[in-house]
C-alpha cells in the first residue's frame, strides 16, 4: 500500500516551489509520470480486494501489469476494479463488428463534445479568470455556468472516448457519468460525476471509516475526510481542500434535511414538482458557485472573482461569442441527444448499434468537428491531476 502511496504523493505534493505546495499546475522542475493518479487508485484498489478476498482466482504478473497499464483510461479513467477488467483480458477477446461500431460512435462522440464544446468554452473561460476584476458580476457568473459546462464536456468526452476505443478491443468499461446535471440533490449528484472516483473513495475510504453505520458524529467526521481527501487529491492548495470540505458540509446538511423536512413540509409538497424544481435550481446553484474554489488558481484571482459576482463593477464584455452560442446549444440541443444515444445506440444489451438517425447525427457531428474546431485545443483538464 505505501509503496503505491509515495510516488503519487512525492509527485503530487512534494516541496519544492515558492508556494510551499507542489501540484499538477506548478510541477515545472519535475516531469509527472503519465497517469500516475489513476493507476496508483487501480493498484490500490487490487490490493484492498485481495485482502478482502474479493477476487477470487489468483492473478498472473502479467496479467496484473496488464491491468494496471490499459492504455485507454490510464491517463483520466475511468478507475477499473479488477474484478471488472481481469476477467475480460484474461478472456478470450474477439474484436466484433457490433463492438466496433459502438467502440466509434462513442469516441466519435467525446472527439466533438472535447473540440467543439470543452474547447470553445475554455476560450471564454480562460478570458474571465485571467482578469475578472475587467468584467461584470452577470459575465462572471455567466464564466462559471461555462466552466462547469467546460469541465464536465472535457472529462466526460475522455471518458467516452476511452470507452470507446476499449469497446473496439472487446473490453466494457464502466460508466462514468450519468447526467449529473439532472440530479435532483447533492447526494444524487455525487452518484452520477466521475462514478469511478466516487465509488472508490466511498469503497476504500468511506466504508473503512465506518460509513453511515454507528453514531451519527462518526459518519459526519466520515464524509468530511472523504470529501477532504477527494479535495487534497486534486491539490493541496487552500481552494481545493475548501472546496471538498464545502462538498462535504452539503452532504452532511442534505442528509439532516432529508431526515426531518417531513417535520417542516407535507408529503404532498415534496412529491410536487415545486419541490422537485426549487432542489434542482437551489443544486445547480450550488455547483456552480462552488466550482469557483476549483477553478482559481491563486487567491489574489479567487478574491477578485469573488467580489465581482456580488458588485457590478465591471463591464458586460462577451468577447467570444460563440461560447454563447455553444453554450445554450449544449443544454438545449446536445444535451437531449445525449439522452437520445443512451436510449437508442450506447446501453445494453446493444442490439441494434448503427441504427440509422443516431449514426447519422454522430457523422454530423463529426463534420462540426472539423469544420468549427476553435483556434487552439485545450488539453485535457484531467491530465493536470
């Protein structure tokens, strides 16, 4: 366990800068292993399971580095238990046509969400945090309605992408998210983002901790050191340790609520769905503020921004307008598609892949990605942890 442990940790949080903290961002003496966070969580993960004898056949070497070193989710996932991916390699894999299809149409699918949204989104939102002191609270708040767009385009478009070049090669991988922007609370939303991730804390440090069994102060202190971790593992810096520690508090605030709203509200009143709508608009709100804590890189940037959601001080600048455009495209357009693919092409049992209207929207789709490619392409968010 340490010895998978220190490496990430050395990398990650060694001191060697100004700063006092060395992460992803500010790691410019050192050279980051390629996806060292992710294949440290699977080496760990394989560890926990053999202690709790939850693999069942013993695992060859080779086999094991197979495992860990599968190139298509190494760099950003999805994480993948060994129960899950084991037994397929050591399978006897046959690449089918059904398998490939689905394999492009997926990757198809993440090249356009990465290009043609996350990118273009990027430009706008690199502009706003560069100087928000320049612009006013409703294109601030506007930038981070982007960055949240941007993020969950950019790391959910690796994610499809890896699932579907594994797919060509025979190999299921799990899912990764599952519309978290339609959860309906906090702990909902958690359920559906980066899947992978928050099941392996809730397996491996939740759980240990003493999960929601025994006194109610034990799961409390539980999901805020979880919640910390999930922070501290993407950085040590002041920003992302209070931004696991405010998840954390939400969660905690959530579960309380949902133990006694019926003391305050009717049964009829939360199954209505003004109930059902003020939860959404009131999470939303919350995910986007919030990610203002994951997106400032210094504090100098983090007070300016801050200040300037609440004073009007600055100027309504859009000086990239088709981050506009793109923007609402992707809530009313590509969002319902999204739906649509999951129904129709992408979900078992896959028993007709190339049905001909998705494949069609997804060739369409492919043609915009060339054709409205912005000037540069970002790289992906989750290589920087």
């Amino acid at each position: 366990f340490l010895c998978c442990l220190t490496p990430l940790c050395f990398y990650k949080y060694s001191i060697f800068t100004e700063n006092v903290y060395v992460n992803a961002y500010f790691l410019d003496p050192l050279i980051l292993p390629l996806g060292l966070s992710f294949f440290t969580f699977q080496a760990i993960s394989y560890i926990f399971d053999c202690y709790r004898k939850t693999i069942e056949t013993p695992v060859k070497f080779k086999d094991f580095l197979l495992y860990i070193a599968f190139f298509p989710q190494l760099v950003a996932g999805p994480i993948v238990r060994a129960n899950q991916l084991i037994p397929q390699l050591t399978s006897n894999i046959t690449i089918t046509k059904a398998n490939c299809l689905i394999g492009f149409q997926l990757f198809l699918l993440g090249l356009f969400q990465k290009i043609v949204i996350a990118d273009h989104l990027a430009i706008f939102v690199n502009g706003v945090f560069k100087e928000p002191d320049l612009f006013n609270s409703l294109t601030l708040w506007f930038g981070l309605l982007c960055f949240c767009a941007q993020v969950f385009s950019d790391f959910c478009a690796y994610t499809l992408m890896a699932i579907g070049l594994a797919r060509i090669f025979g190999i299921t991988l799990p899912e990764n998210f599952n519309e978290p922007f339609f959860a309906a609370n906090i702990s909902d939303f958690w359920q559906r983002w980066h899947i992978t991730l928050t099941t392996w804390l809730r397996d491996y440090v939740f759980m240990p901790l003493g999960g929601s069994r025994g006194r109610s102060w034990r799961s409390v202190a539980a999901i805020l050191i979880t919640l910390l971790i999930a922070g501290a593992w993407h950085s040590l810096h002041w920003t992302f340790l209070a931004w696991g520690l405010i998840q954390g508090i939400a969660l905690i605030v959530h579960r309380i609520w949902r133990m006694h709203r019926r003391k305050f509200l009717s049964k009829a009143f939360l199954n209505s769905y003004i109930y059902s709508f003020g939860c959404w608009g009131l999470l939303v709100f919350f995910i986007v503020l919030s990610s203002l804590f994951s997106r400032a890189h210094s504090t100098d940037v983090f007070i300016k921004y801050w200040i300037g959601l609440w004073r009007n001080t600055g100027e309504l600048y859009w000086f990239y307008p088709p981050a506009i455009v793109i923007f609402f495209a992707a809530i009313f357009i590509y969002a319902p598609l999204r739906i649509f693919f999951k129904k129709e092409t992408f979900l078992p049992p896959y028993k007709n892949p190339v049905k001909k209207l998705p494949f069609a929207i997804i060739l369409l789709m492919l043609l915009a990605t060339f054709l409205f490619s912005p000037p540069e392409v970002e790289q992906f968010i989750y290589l920087r942890f």
